[in-house]
DNA sequence: ATAGGGTTAG
C-alpha cells in the first residue's frame, strides 16, 4: 500500500494530538490545503496517532472533502482500533465519492468485524446507498434494521427511509413510513410534497394545507418545490406565483435557503415569460451566487432577449465578482448561436477549454450547436470529432440537426445510421433532425423512407411538428398534391404549421390554388394572427384581385390587427444593420443590392442553375436563400438573422 | 433527511 508523500515541512519541537486534530479541522481541510491535511497524515504516522480513532476518523473526512476515496481507505485501514465514529466516517466518505454498492458492502464488513452495533448515523448512510440503488428488497432489510435496533421512531431516519421507497418506486411503503413517524419534521413534509409533485398530481396543495393546519410553516425547501409550479401563474386570476412570492416576503422564509428560493423565483417568473418580474427579484437581491445568474441569463434566453443574455453573462465577474461555470457556459451558448456571434462563441470555448474540464457531454453539444449555427461546420465536426469525449443522444441529433442546416443531407442520413446502429434512442428531437435535414436537401425518398419505418414497422407516434416536417419535405420538392394527400391522411387536426409549411411550398411553387387552400385554413385556425391576413392579401394582389385585397384589409381592420413589418439584420464588426423588405434607406444602398446580385448569380452558378430572367432569377435567389445561404430565424417581435 | 441554474428540432 503507498503512503501518501510525505512533504518536507519542519516538524514543530512538541507535536501533539492537539496540534493535529488543529490540523485536521473541517475548515482547515475544506478551506482546499491538500498539503496541511498530507502534513498532519505524516506527523500522526510518525507519533503513532493514526492508530488512535478519533485521528483516524478525521483523517478519513479530510481525505473525502477533497474527493480522494482512496486515501480516506488508507487511513481507516491504518488504524489499529476502529469504533463506530471510524466507520461511519469511512461510509460518509465512500458515500460522497464513491458507488452506493461500494457502501453497503463497508457495512456488510462493519457488521462482521465491529463489536460496536451501528448507531442512528450509520443506519442514515446505508439507507441512503440503498435508495440510491433503487432495490426495495435491500431498503426492506434496512428498514427492518433500524426497528430492530431500536431507531423506529427517530424521525431523521423516518425522513430517510421514506425517500427511500420513494426511490424504489414504492409510495404506499413511503407513505406508512410518513404516517408512522411519531414526531414529524418540516422535511418530512417537504419530502411527502416532493414526492407528489414529482409524480405529477396534483394533491400536493392540499398536502401543503394539512401540513399548515399541523402547524408547521413552509420553508425554503418547500418554495423550492413548489415555485416551478406556478410558472403560468399570471394567465390565470389567482396568480399563485405572486402569492407565494409574497407570502415569502412576509414571512421572511428562508434561513439559508435565499439563494435556491430567489434563483427558484426568477425561473418561475421566466419560464412565464415575464422576464421582468424575474429581473426585479434578481436586483433586489441582497445575495447573489453563480445560480442566481444562471437562472437570470437563462431567462433571458428562454424568452429571446439574447442581447441581455450576453450582456449580463459579460458583467457576472465584474459586478459580484463569479465566474460562469460549465453551466451557465451551456445556457449562454445558445444565445451565442442565435446572434451568430462567431466571436463570442469561440472566446467561450476557449474560456471553457481553460478553466472546465472537457469531458462533460452537455458543453460540448452547446459548442457543436453554437458553431453550427454561426455557419462553421468544420469547427463544430471537429468538436465532434474529438474522441476525448463521451458523446450521448444530444451529441449526435446536434451534429445531425448542423450537416442538415448546411444543406449537407446524405452526411446527416450516414450519422443517423451510425447513431441508430449504437443503439441510441430515438424520440421526436432526433428524428425532426434527420427529416428536416432530408427536406433541405430534397432527398424526399430517404425522408419517406425513414418516416414510414418508423411510423409504420416501430409503432412511432409522430407529433405534429413532424408532421409539418414531412409537409414542408414534399412541399419544397414541389409534389404538393402528395403533401395535401398527407394531410389528409393524418389521425388528428393538422395544426397551423402545417399548413404554414403548405403555403410556403404553394408560394415557391407558385400554386395559387393551394396557396388559397393553406391560408383559408390558416386564418379559420388562426384568426387574430395577421401574418395570415397579409398572406392571403399578397395573394389576391399578385392574380390582380384588388377586392379580395380590399376585403382582407377590411376585416383586419375590424379586428384591430396590424402586422409589425419583418426585419433582417447582419452584424458587420459589432454594428447592427437592419432591412425591410425592398429597403433603400441604408447608405449603402446601391452597393448593398449590387453584392446582393453578385451573390445570386455565383449561387447559380455553384447550384449549376441556368440564367434566368430577373423575375425568375429573384424568385429563384430567395428560394436558395432560404435554404442555404440565409438562415432566417423569427425573434419574437424583433429582426431575422442573416448569416 | 428534503431543495436552486443547462445542451438537440421547429
């Protein structure tokens, strides 16, 4: 067995127990010095005090804080006398660092070697292992150990042994458990609510009623469970996200628990779009930490306002002094990707190849997603590529989902192949990927193919954007009675989307028949959406049917809709440049539109297109546009992107 | 003993 290296610090004239139980203090080992905890190893060897349990034990717990299960296995084999205290340090530390199994075998060998029973500590740790392992038979056996050793009405275990057959899917044991503890605690109604919430029912107010009418007062952990409940609080009367907020307010709720209830608020808050509200929590807060950030920028993202994003992801350091983490790196990255911020996204990934490890899965999948979307595909497959990494499901629908973004179909049907032969399962994501990347490169049959497979021979239902996936296919590729045949042949009422991706077909294609067809259905499905009223409006406009106009117009009117005009925009060196449609106002202007005719003419000639007139040769550049070099993604109420 | 922030498509 190696002993650790012994560092070559001067050994004080009289050492004593004393000096290296000093030592070996919680805040000493915590407070991160490796080589004090080493030191105080050494000097017990030397005095023959690792022998001395109390020593030992420590030893064990300093070792742990530093995640070294190895020597905290050292130092209790090292000692000559083990008591209770030894051992329970040691399934502490092997419980924190190592496998669950790892500490039910320890206990096995504490029941055969110690001549002291467990105590209340021990029965903890085991318990928790077994719910870690989900076995109800062994969480059985140590719930007959903590009766049989008399810890039947201890109300921490009680705690314990019922999320544990919660764990192992269990919830009428868990819930005798509950009823049993002679003297319950605040935890354990925060965990019998949990649990409920978790499983998604909804008698866990109720559950918060009884619990008050017992007396006992909502804490942090029960806000914590409850607040990502009340997220669509504001659509309805009651508001009980706001109730909450307030009652926490007034009651002053959470002793230690601020940062997990104000990081659990400002998601509430924005995951109901009110992003707002959630930035108010986020200033007035008097504590701040790394979630609370998070949380904030990832509001802001989930809610499009990428700048901010950004903006706040930049101040994080120099306004509460924290450093982003992998996951705040992971919430920002997809803002990155948006705003095409090639710039940005690689100081982060150069930010992350510093100071984060490169094994987490998650980060790179945002790197691969960011790169894509800021139009390198060569350094997101490179990414990819790198074999240091473990790639999960996410990984290969990113890398998918980015060759079908650059048009590049067969490379996005050879991964899914490859993703599919590795077992990987499919849900909707993935295979949205692999189909809308078939449907930008036109490989109609492949699509077809994979569709009906899986619908057909693997029981696969397909949710509705799928459906207008394989619309938007067939569509694009011109076969626009097939697609209205695939319409018709769907088991529910096709959503709007649908019949989107029918018109934008009807319009490349120009069938003004099925372009009538799609927006009818779309304005009966989707009446106070006034895209739907300009559509039809251009329609009637382009076969010269100026009362059909009229008409459009008029009943938009009465409705009160008004359509916010659409906006591109490009970042040219930090400075943002917008465009409506057929704008002139830019000061370049004329350099402007002859680039524009520049790059048609080469896209033409890299497509091998024929040279058309210019009615066909603009229709022909926005349909090319659309598909490979302008990638146009809708911001709420703001610009499309141009990459 | 119970809790807080995240990645793929559209």
């Amino acid at each position: 067995m190696l002993y650790p290296s012994i560092p070559t610090v001067p050994l004080p004239p009289f050492p004593s127990l004393a000096a290296v139980l000093r030592l070996l203090r919680r805040e000493t080992a915590g407070g991160g010095s490796l080589l004090l905890t080493k030191q105080a190893h050494a000097r017990a060897i030397v005095f023959g005090l690792h022998h001395h349990p109390l020593i030992s034990s420590r030893l064990v717990t300093a070792y742990s804080l530093f995640g070294l299960p190895a020597l905290s296995r050292l130092a209790f084999c090292d000692s000559a006398s083990r008591n209770v205290l030894l051992w329970n340090s040691l399934l502490a530390a092997l419980s924190h660092n190592a496998s669950p199994r790892e500490v039910l075998a320890t206990f096995h060998r504490m029941r055969v070697c110690s001549h002291e029973p467990p105590d209340g500590y021990t029965l903890a740790l085991v318990a928790k292992a077994s719910s870690e392992i989900g076995d109800a038979r062994i969480g059985r056996g140590v719930h007959a150990l903590v009766e049989i050793l008399g810890f039947g009405s201890d109300t921490v275990l009680g705690n314990t042994l019922m999320a544990m057959y919660f764990k192992c899917l269990r919830p009428n044991d868990a819930r005798q458990v509950f009823d049993e503890i002679p003297v319950r605690s605040v935890a354990s109604w925060n965990a019998l609510i949990l649990e409920h919430v978790n499983a998604g029912g909804t008698e866990h107010w109720e559950l918060v009623r009884e619990m008050q009418s017992e007396g006992f007062e909502l804490d942090g952990f029960t806000f914590s469970t409850l607040l990502p409940l009340c997220a669509e609080g504001y659509a309805a009367t009651d508001d009980l996200g706001r109730q909450l907020h307030c009652y926490i307010l007034r009651h002053n709720v959470g002793m230690g628990s601020k940062l997990h209830i104000g990081s659990s608020l400002i998601k509430m808050y924005c995951n109901g779009g009110r992003t707002a509200a959630g930035r108010s929590v986020f200033d007035h807060e008097l504590q701040r930490n790394v979630f609370t950030w998070t949380a904030m920028i990832a509001g802001y993202v989930e809610n499009g306002d990428f700048r901010e994003a950004i903006r706040l992801c930049h101040s994080m350091h120099s306004v509460d002094g924290i450093m982003p983490n992998e996951v705040t790196l992971v919430t920002i990255l997809p803002a990155v990707g948006s705003l095409a911020r090639l710039d940005f996204g690689k100081q982060i990934h150069g930010f992350a190849s510093r100071r984060c490890s490169n094994s987490q899965s998650s980060l790179n999948n945002a790197l691969i997603d960011m790169y894509s979307k800021c139009g390198s595909l060569a350094t997101a497959r490179h990414v990819f590529d790198d074999e240091s990494w473990h790639k999960d499901g996410i990984s290969w629908s990113s890398m998918i989902s980015c060759h079908g973004i650059h048009g590049e179909g067969n490379e996005a049907l050879k991964l899914f192949e490859k993703m599919c032969s590795l077992g990987i399962k499919l849900n909707h994501v993935n295979i949205l990927g692999v189909l809308s990347a078939c449907s930008r490169a036109g490989l109609v049959k492949e699509g077809m193919q994979i569709y009906s497979s899986l619908v057909g021979s693997h029981g696969f239902i397909p949710s509705s954007e799928i459906f207008s996936c394989m619309v938007d296919m067939l569509g694009r590729a011109g076969k626009l009675e097939e697609a209205l045949d695939f319409i018709d042949s769907m088991s529910f009422e096709p959503k709007p989307s649908v019949w989107s991706s029918l018109f934008r077909a009807a319009v490349t294609h120009c069938n003004r028949d099925v372009q009538h067809l799609a927006s009818e259905f779309l304005i009966h499905s989707e009446p106070e959406n006034p895209s739907h009223y300009v559509s039809l409006s251009n329609l009637h406009a382009s076969c010269g049917r100026w009362d059909g106009v009229e008409l459009v117009r008029k009943s938009m009117e009465v409705k009160g809709l008004r359509k916010a005009p659409g906006l591109s925009w490009i970042d040219v060196n930090g400075m943002a440049h917008s465009f409506y449609v057929a704008d002139k106002s830019h000061l370049c202007t004329e350099m402007i539109y002859k680039a524009v005719d520049c790059l048609s003419q080469e896209m033409k000639v890299a497509c091998n297109c024929p040279v058309l007139d210019n009615e066909q040769m603009k229709r022909e550049a926005r349909t090319i546009q659309s598909d490979h070099r302008v990638s146009l993604t809708r911001l709420p109420g703001q610009a499309n992107r141009l990459t």
